[in-house]
C-alpha cells in the first residue's frame, strides 16, 4: 500500500470522475445511518465484493469536517485513529497532501480498513479496482452509488441486512 500525493490523486479522480459521466446513472444506491457504530462488517463486505483485485484505489475527494489535521478535530478520538494508522503505514503528511491510498493484491485486509475510516468520518470518496473498473462513491451524505462492480446485487443483500443500510 501507498499513498498517493495531491496532483497523482486528482489526476485518478478525474479519470473516475469521467468514467462516472459515463454512466451517469449509478446500478444501485444505498443509504445508511449512520452515528458513532462499528462500519467494519460493512467495510469488509465492501471489499469482499470486489474479489481479488489487482489494484485497488480510496481517493478521499471531501469531508464536512475537513482532514482531521485541523484545530477543531485535534483531539477527535476517530481522526486520531485515522492518523495513527496512516503513521503507521509510514505516512505524515496530512490528507489533503495525499488524499489517495492505493492497494496492490493481497492488501485486501488494509483496503478494508480505509473503507472503515471513510464511513466513520464521513468522507466522500471514490473506490476503483482493477479488474473490471470496479467504481463505487461514498458520500458524506450518508449514500453509497455503485457505477460500475463490486457485485452489486449481492452487496445490497448484505449491507441491508446489517440493520442500518437501506435503498431509497
């Protein structure tokens, strides 16, 4: 796993920003409530539907609340989380300096866990895998739209049945 620095980032999420004009119209959007819960089962499910990947892309695009490196999220004990295992992968600088995190096969347990923080914090970010341009979008807003993979029909099923994901 890497990170990737602002201008490799926002050239990725342009190329998937395009392919989602594409396909303007998502396959599936799911909505879910979300609060202070534990978003692995969903996060692994996630990336259960991807199957094995060749390469794998979190591209972080937003947050209400910022990066996490500002005043006011200092001492937020889910930021801080985010941080240290962001240290941990051998990364300092902030997210807004190296909004993109990039997988390589095998690394499926570490995609998981940025799918995690993603919904914890409430970004908007774009997921992509190779093969097959998986793409999918997470929202802020408390939304997930698949465009493109990660076995859409069966994610649903399974995100639905977690308790607090829902369609429309």
């Amino acid at each position: 796993m890497h990170f990737l620095a602002q201008d490799e980032a926002n050239f990725l999420e342009t190329k998937l920003r395009r392919q989602m004009v594409s396909q303007p119209t998502p396959k599936l959007v799911l909505y879910y409530e979300s609060g202070e819960r534990d978003y692995s089962d969903a996060a692994n499910a996630i990336t259960a539907s991807i199957g094995d990947f060749t390469e794998a892309n979190l591209h972080f695009a937003f947050c209400v609340s910022g990066d996490g490196w500002n005043e006011g999220t200092a001492t937020n004990e889910r930021w801080s989380r985010y941080r240290r295992w962001r240290g941990a992968n051998g990364e300092n600088r902030r997210l807004y300096d190296a909004p993109g995190h990039q997988f390589e096969p095998g690394e499926a347990e570490e995609l998981s866990k940025v799918i995690e923080f993603a919904l914890q914090l409430g970004w908007d970010a774009l997921v992509a895998a190779e093969p097959g341009r998986q793409l999918l979008l997470l929202s802020h807003d408390d939304r997930i739209e698949i465009y493109r993979g990660f076995e859409w029909p069966s994610l649903a099923e399974k995100l639905i049945r977690l308790g607090y994901w829902r369609r429309q």
